[in-house]
C-alpha cells in the first residue's frame, strides 16, 4: 500500500468531520466546536482516531465528543471503503491530525 492512500484517507476523514452531514444536537458539530473555542480560547483539537484520545477538555462539548467517538469507533470501514488496511494504520503517527481555528482573519468585528 502506498504512503499517498494513507494521506488521502486522512484528508477525507477531515473533510467529513468538518462537513455539514456531521450534524449533533440539533447543530453543526463544526458550531459546536467553534462555540467552544470561542469560549475556552483553545483553538487546536487534536484526536487520535486509533486510540479514541481527544484533547483539550474544553473542547469536547458533548455533541463534539460523541462525534469524535463515532468517527473513532467507524475509522476501520471508513479505511476498508478506501481499499487499506486498517492494520496499515496502527503503527503510523501521523494519525494525529490536528484542527486549528483561526477566527482572526474570519472578518467579523466586535
């Protein structure tokens, strides 16, 4: 298997997180998510989807954390659909992606 199936997985999970069809709560979990960075001042979420690990606490708002450990517990099928292995994965530390929010170039003013 080559390296570049791997990278395309990782984009494409990311890319479903992020999306509109990743809905909890009767909202976006990317709101959700936004709404806790706004509060906590932390704008970096870092999930290891191998080990279900999600860090930092204030964050994971419960529709986010729920989120997260859907996306954790499907992570194999999702990289089966993909045609890998999802023991291909285990080794490799490049699993942990990191999200960052940056608002200071969003526009909005206060």
């Amino acid at each position: 298997m080559k390296y570049k199936a791997l990278k395309s997985a990782a984009h494409n999970v990311g890319r479903s997180f992020a999306s509109s069809l990743n809905w909890r709560d009767n909202d976006y979990v990317m709101s959700h998510l936004a709404r806790a960075v706004v509060t906590s001042g932390e704008v970096e979420l870092d999930v290891d989807l191998l080990s279900g690990r999600a860090q930092p606490p204030p964050l994971l708002a419960e529709p986010v954390q729920a989120s997260v450990a859907d996306y954790v517990r499907r992570f194999p099928d999702m990289l089966r659909s993909q045609r890998i292995s999802p023991e291909a994965a285990r080794p490799r530390r490049c699993w942990r992606q990191p999200c960052a929010c940056d608002f200071s170039r969003s526009g909005a003013s206060s």
